[in-house]
C-alpha cells in the first residue's frame, strides 16, 4: 500500500528564544507528528489514524535557515548543524522559484564520488563531481550517462557522442548524432535538426559499440556507422505529417516527443523506450520492436528493470498520479495488450506515482515521484517503506552494494542516504530504517554549492 497525504499541520502558540529554536522545536514536532500519524494509518488504517497533522509555520524562518547553511559551510564548522537547524522542504518552497533548478542526472563512481549535471536538459548545465564535502566542475562535458553495467560512460560531444571504458577511461566509440531525417518515409520533405538534440539519457550498451539516446527530438540508437530511430516509428511519423499538411500546411515538418524515457538491460538484449504518446515498446538488440504494452494509465513516463531483470516495471501517468504495471520478462516477446487491459502476466505494482526517476535492489524497486517522495515496493507489489524529500524527483542511483543511494531533485537538492543503516534522524519524514546523510543546495544565486 502506497500512503499520500497532504502536508498540513497546526502548531501550537509558543513562544522561542531564537530563530534556531522556533525552527528545530516546529520541525521535530511536525515529523513526530506525521510520522506517528502515518505509523497508525498503516497499521491500523486510516479511519484510525485520527486528524491529519498540519504543517507549522517557518517560512519566516526560512532565509535564517540558510544564512546558518551558508555560514557552516563557510566556515566548515558543519558537526552539529542538522542538529541545530534539522532540513526540511516545506520553508523553502516560496524561494524556489527564483533558486531551484534540475539536476537531471547523477551518478556514483566506483570511488563512492558522484557526477552530477546541474541545470535543466533543455538548457545549457554543467557537470560536477562531488567527492566528500567538495565539488568541482567537470571542464568541457554539459551531459553524460552511465551503461547498465556500470562500466561504460556516454559523453555529450559536439562531433558526437563518446563512448568511454571508465569515468575518464579511453574511447571505445564515437557515434555522430542523428540528423533528425532517420526513419522519416521518403514521400516528406521533412526539415531536418539544425543542432545535436539535447539528451535526455545517455546509455551506453554493455559491449562499448553503441549508445541509446532519449531526447525531445527522438529516441535513437547510435553506433559509429550511425543513427537508427526507435520513437516516433514511422507508422506514427506518417499519419502525424499527414495531419500536419492538412491542418497547418505552411508548418515545417518536424517531430518532437513528451515524458520521453528508456533504458536497457544489462546485456543489452532489451530496449525499453516511451513517450507521452506511446505504449510500452520493448525492442531487441536488433531494433525489432517484440512487446507493445498498454499503460495503466495515461501517458507512459518511465520503466525500470528490476535487480535481477525477472521484472519489467511500467509507470504511466495522469497530472501528479500514475500507475506502475510489472510484467515477467520472460513474457514480453510477443506480447501486446491495448491501454488499461487486464493480462495474465501483468500485476499492478504501485498505485498513484507519477515516476521521474528508479532503482532496483534484490527484489525491490526504489522509485522518485512528482510529489518528492522516494518509494519502495517489492515486485510482487508489496509497499516496503518512503522517504520524503520535496519537490519533484529527476534521478537517483544506487552503490553496487546497494547500501548508498543518491537522490537528486527538480528544485536543486540532491540527497545522500544510507540504507539499511540505523535509526533515522529525528527530521525525516518516512518509514524504516534509512538516514539520510547530508544533502546538497545547488541553487541558481548562490556563489557555491552548499552542504547540509
């Protein structure tokens, strides 16, 4: 069972000393408060749980918050800061709008360092490296992407995408970007891209020979020898320019796709890919299209392979809701089932996320939503456990251990957690037993990252 909630809560009139201690006395009452009352939901139902809590008032308190960051990190006296002034979200939603920014794509290294490209794929970002408490910036790379192996990188280029052996290791291959034309039928003048498609993921493939790019503009196997397009496929390229001419006949012909996602199996075999306007397409390594799944919800938005890859997840969604289908992959060749249709092989895995972003670990999916939660399930459909963050989830990734996960926002926060690690601080809101380390303010007008 998935728990949602609105964030409300009523704090009683007191009377503080100092910002500090309004701040820490509202915020551990709040999290004690809804997290009791989530505890008592789950266990013995809501119509048990009693009033839901209401969120204090801090907004005030909000710029004081962040001075105390600035300052702590600015002088390296970080110990006893969460302590003093625990993280919350909620404060600091009314200066998002000129502060937050996407980090789209993170990345833990061998080394336990994490990339991270900072800034909206749409627009121009950089790469940092985080290595303890430092960050630094990545010279010369805006957009990168790590295989399902975890050996092979993709780096954005302007002759095309590199493919390396290792963060920083040697070349194993350059695919030049599409030219937006693939897969276009012959009988339309279609124009064609007039600069690289910004990516949306990079994946290099488990050999080091090609590349699945997933882009606004189209998604697309590269290889050396060239582009191939997987979405639109031409069928839906043909009946999109037909409608085109006839109803905006001075309109250039061009494509562009929405929720645009993918990914691949660990060897390569499997490509899942999807858009807004799509089914749950799986291909094999050959480009033939083998599943055609219709989502349980409207817009196909993300898919996952489970840890052991027995699972494929499905997540479609509707506003800030969506519905996440597993389906055995031994069952996806050959099949096809229209939107919304019950299958025998098809159980519901989650129901109300909206998926930007997942994980897996022995047989459960770790997932990021629209509303900023992390959430667990098991692939039998299970609920495991969530963990608040705020904002809308863009990436996470996992430790080959399965111990760190990295968890980054579309408001410039990225999150550091230990599972399975101990009791959790006394500021989180969720279940279980995992803690959050530290996490990371990569705002827009702040001179410097900032730790908390």
């Amino acid at each position: 069972m998935t728990v949602y909630f609105k964030v409300s809560y009523f704090c009683p009139t007191m009377v503080f000393n100092s910002p500090q201690a309004e701040w820490r006395t509202k915020t551990l009452q709040y999290v004690a408060a809804i997290n009791a009352f989530v505890e008592v939901g789950l266990r013995d139902g809501w119509d048990q749980a009693g009033e839901e809590p209401e969120v204090p008032d801090r907004e005030h308190l909000a710029n004081a918050a962040i001075d105390a960051v600035r300052q702590a990190n600015q002088t390296g006296n970080l110990v006893r800061l969460r302590e003093q002034w625990p993280p919350a979200h909620q404060p600091f939603i009314h200066l998002l709008q000129e502060n937050g920014q996407s980090i789209p794509m993170v990345c833990i290294l061998p080394d336990s360092s994490i990339l991270a490209r900072i800034g909206a794929v749409y627009e121009s970002g950089r790469v940092v490296h985080i290595v303890g408490d430092t960050v630094s910036d990545v010279p010369d790379v805006e957009f990168f992407g790590c295989g399902p192996n975890r050996r092979y990188f993709a780096i954005a280029a302007p002759p095309g995408i590199h493919i390396t052996d290792g963060w920083n290791g040697p070349i194993t291959a350059i695919c030049p970007w599409p030219t937006g034309l693939e897969g276009i039928p012959d009988s339309f003048d279609a124009v064609p891209l007039n600069a690289p498609p910004n990516p949306t993921k990079l994946i290099p493939f488990p050999d080091g020979t090609r590349v699945l790019l997933v882009s606004a503009d189209g998604i697309f196997v590269l290889s050396p020898e060239g582009a191939s397009r997987l979405l639109p496929r031409k069928s839906e390229i043909q009946e999109f320019f037909e409608w085109l001419q006839e109803n905006h006949p001075d309109d250039d012909l061009s494509l562009d796709l929405s929720m645009e996602h993918g990914t691949l199996s660990k060897d390569g075999r499997l490509i899942v890919v999807g858009a807004q306007d799509s089914f749950h397409l799986v291909f094999d390594a050959q480009l033939n299209l083998i599943s055609e799944i219709g989502p349980h919800s409207e817009y196909p938005h993300y898919a996952l392979f489970s840890a052991d890859e027995s699972m494929m997840a499905f997540n479609a969604c509707h506003f800030y809701n969506g519905t996440t289908i597993g389906v055995p992959t031994h069952a996806l060749k050959g099949m096809e089932t229209d939107f919304y249709e019950e299958d025998s092989h098809i159980i519901e895995l989650e129901d109300g996320a909206r998926v930007y972003a997942g994980v897996s670990r022995q047989d459960e999916f770790i997932v990021g939503d629209a509303s900023g939660y992390i959430r667990a399930f098991s692939t039998a459909g299970d609920f495991r456990w969530q963990l608040f963050i705020g904002s809308a989830i863009s990436s996470m990734d996992l430790s080959s251990e399965g111990k760190i996960l990295v968890v980054s926002t579309y408001a410039g926060f990225l999150s550091i957690i230990q599972l399975d690690a101990g009791t959790p601080a006394p500021h989180q809101i969720g279940t279980d037993n995992h803690v959050e380390s530290h996490r990371w303010l990569f705002w827009k007008n702040e001179p410097m990252p900032l730790i908390w």
